[in-house]
C-alpha cells in the first residue's frame, strides 16, 4: 500500500496567490518613493538609500525584490531600470503611467481592506466624488494611458473601417484628455472631430488639443451624455470605456447615439465583456470585482452592447477582439435616402 500518493493537483498556483500582493505592493512603494526617478543610471543601495532617505539594508532587500519583478535590474552590486521602468515609471518620460497605477489601484483598496465585510454585508455604496478637482487629477493620469497604446489600437481600427476615407465629423463621446479623438481625427486629412466629457475633464482635453495644434480641426462639447444633448450628423461616434456608465439605460443611450449619427453613421464601441457566467476573461473579473461587489457595478456581459444597438435600429453590429482586454462592437446605422 502506498502510504503517500501523489495529489492530483499542483499546489503551487495558491502559493503563488499567497504572493502576488508583495509584488504589487513593492511597485506601488517604488512608484510613491520615486525609486526609479533615480534609477536612469546604475546605483548602489546605499547611495540610492542616502537620496531617498531609507534604511541602506533595506532599501538594497527593496531593490531585490523589484529585480525579482523584473522592474529593475542588478549586477555587482549596482541596480538601473529594467526596460518597463524606463518607459513607464519615470516621471517626465513620454508614457509615464505611475499617476494613473496609483489612482487605479485605489478602485481596489476597499475591496482589498474589507472584502469579508462585503461578503457579509453585502455591496458598500460607492462614493462618487463631485469635486471637479478630482476628475481632473483622473483625467491627467490617464492621459499617458492613452497616449501609451490605447489611442493607438483604437486609431488602427478606426482607420481600417471601409468608411473612413468618407468620414467628415467624429464625436469621441466620453473623451478624457482627449488623445483618442485627437489621435483618430489626425488620421483623416480633413475630417472635423468633436471632443465630449463633462466640464471638468473638457478643460484638461483643451490643453491637449492646444498642444497637438488641432484648435481648428477639433471641437469641445462639455456635458452629461446620459442627459445632454450629444450633437447631431455624425459620421463616426467612438465610445471608449464610457458606455458602462450606461449598463442599466443601454437601450435608452444606444438610442441617443443613434439619433445623433447621420445615415450610413457608425458606432465604434471599445470596452471589456465578461463571458463564461461571468467567469472570465480573468483580468477582466479581477479588475471589476471591486465595483461588482458595491452597489455601483459597472460590469457588462459580452454582447450586451452588440445586442442593444440592434434593438435600437442600428442595421448590422461586427463584433471583434482588440488588444488590452478590449471588445469592440462596430455598429452601422443604414444609410437611408
């Protein structure tokens, strides 16, 4: 008899469960000491511990850790950034993201801080803020997220629609700063875009527009896309991670930016879609889990946008795959005479 047989199962994935928080919390420590503010160059601990102001032993254990991140790297003692920390975690670079990882990690804080009380409780409510400094600061943070790729993949589609070369205006409805509807309307050569976000987040998007040299091409409409007027003959509406504000008025939204398109008009939604019971894509359920568990979900099914543009007379939606855990439903309304 064989007194110790083989589980069927590897135990390592809980283990590994165990860990991942010190990960996470080792690149936000980085991120809010500035440690790769100082890494551009090779450093020692100690030379890099007199500059932060940190216990020498300790910050080179840090430093250790991030090389096991694979955020830094080390050889005979010195450590410098690794490729990813060059490019997005140093302040001042083109694509720094440190500002919106900060901002997006507190979405989960209370999640992380109380998820048995959530369990027992049931949903907290969510606070919103209305003070217009903090959209501000939010809409900052995630300009260097768009600038960073998601303007880039959302153009390629774009520009890859048989009916691009005929577009003449473009609404970017839920903008902030702006740099999708700037990216997409530099595409075009002539095309007129119209940039849409409440006041606050307007004002951040003007400085963009002001520093691409686009005052003349681009329009600014400052609203509440649930309760305002959207504008009116549209060829192109792009809605990039805003239509989850709508998951509980879809029908009534997707009319809205139907009414507002011209005929032979397209709609070109961006965002994520959990499938399998909700169940996956994974980052997609673990990223969501803190406002699915309050009462402000946001979470929406895949296919829920595809099926209420239909339902709100739009002729035909394509549905594909893009980057970043993104779904994209391209909705033509028919061109009627």
């Amino acid at each position: 008899m064989d007194n110790f047989p083989k589980p069927h199962e590897d135990y390592q994935q809980l283990l590994d469960m165990v860990f991942e928080p010190v990960r996470t919390k080792l690149l936000l420590t980085a991120i809010e000491l500035k440690v790769f503010n100082h890494l551009h160059k090779p450093e020692t601990a100690d030379s890099l511990a007199c500059k932060l102001g940190t216990h020498p032993e300790n910050t080179m254990y840090f430093l250790d850790g991030l090389a096991a991140c694979s955020l830094v790297s080390k050889s005979k003692g010195l450590y410098i950034n690794a490729p990813l920390a060059r490019e997005f975690l140093v302040e001042g670079t083109a694509y720094y993201l440190g500002d919106f990882i900060l901002s997006s990690y507190k979405w989960v804080i209370p999640l992380m801080d109380n998820m048995s009380g959530l369990l027992k409780d049931g949903p907290y409510k969510e606070h919103r803020s209305s003070d217009p400094d903090v959209w501000i600061k939010a809409a900052r943070s995630m300009a260097n997220m768009q600038k960073a790729g998601r303007a880039q993949m959302i153009r390629d589609v774009i520009v890859n629609l048989p009916e691009f070369k005929r577009f003449s205006k473009m609404l970017d409805l839920g903008c902030g700063p702006g740099l999708v509807g700037i990216a997409v309307t530099e595409a075009h050569p002539s095309m007129h875009g119209v940039l849409y976000d409440q006041a606050a987040v307007i004002e951040i998007a003007k400085e963009y527009v002001f520093t691409h040299g686009m005052e003349d091409r681009i329009t600014l409409l400052a609203g509440n896309c649930l309760e305002d007027d959207l504008g009116q003959d549209y060829d192109l509406i792009i809605a990039s991670n805003i239509l989850y504000i709508a998951k509980n008025s879809m029908l009534f939204m997707l009319k809205k930016i139907y009414d507002a398109l011209r005929p032979g008009g397209v709609l070109v939604s961006f965002h994520g879609g959990l499938y399998n019971e909700g169940t996956e894509p994974s980052k997609l359920v673990l990223s969501w889990l803190s406002t699915t568990m309050s009462e402000y979900n946001m979470a929406l099914d895949q296919g829920m946008i595809a099926e209420a543009a239909l339902q709100s007379g739009f002729g035909s939606v394509r549905s594909i795959c893009g980057d970043y855990n993104t779904d994209v439903d391209i909705a033509r309304k028919c061109n009627r005479s």
